[in-house]
C-alpha cells in the first residue's frame, strides 16, 4: 500500500476557542449527501479534507464538517469544469 501523503489542514475552531470536534466517516457522508464508502475514497485520494486516525490497512478517518464545508464552497467556483454542458 502507497504512503499518503496529503497537505495537512490545519484545526477549525468555532466561537470563542472552543474546539470544532471530529465527525466520523458516516456523519461526513450524511453531510455531503454521498455515500460512506466514496467518502473513505475519496479521503484515501486526498480529494477530501480528512484526518487519518492510526497507521497501516486499516486506517480510520476523520473530518470537520467545517473543512467539508470551505471544500465543497470551493467547488462553486474552482477551476473544475462542469460535468454536463
């Protein structure tokens, strides 16, 4: 298996300095309408913002919905061109 080697994000916080928690893979998924497995993927891929919990085959992950959130934004208006015309 290939080490991955994503961009780190750096902690969100919401209000007055109180940690932002992390949701597992099923909430990210509920939250962005997709299914559960695409979501580990995708984290896998580093097209997701995640947060790999532990090492080797059976690495679990984390998201912020707040870093799901400024990534999907991003999609609004990124250079990625639309996938019907």
């Amino acid at each position: 298996m290939k080490n991955i080697n994503c961009e780190s994000i750096e902690g969100s916080q919401l209000g007055r300095g109180i940690l932002e928690p992390y949701v597992s893979p099923e909430a990210a998924a509920e939250f962005l309408g997709i299914s559960r497995v695409r979501v580990i993927r995708m984290a896998r891929a580093c097209i997701l913002p995640a947060h790999p919990v532990g090492t080797g085959k059976r690495r679990q992950w984390r998201f912020r919905f707040s870093e799901l959130d400024r990534y999907m934004q991003g999609g609004i208006t990124g250079v990625h061109p639309p996938v019907r015309q």
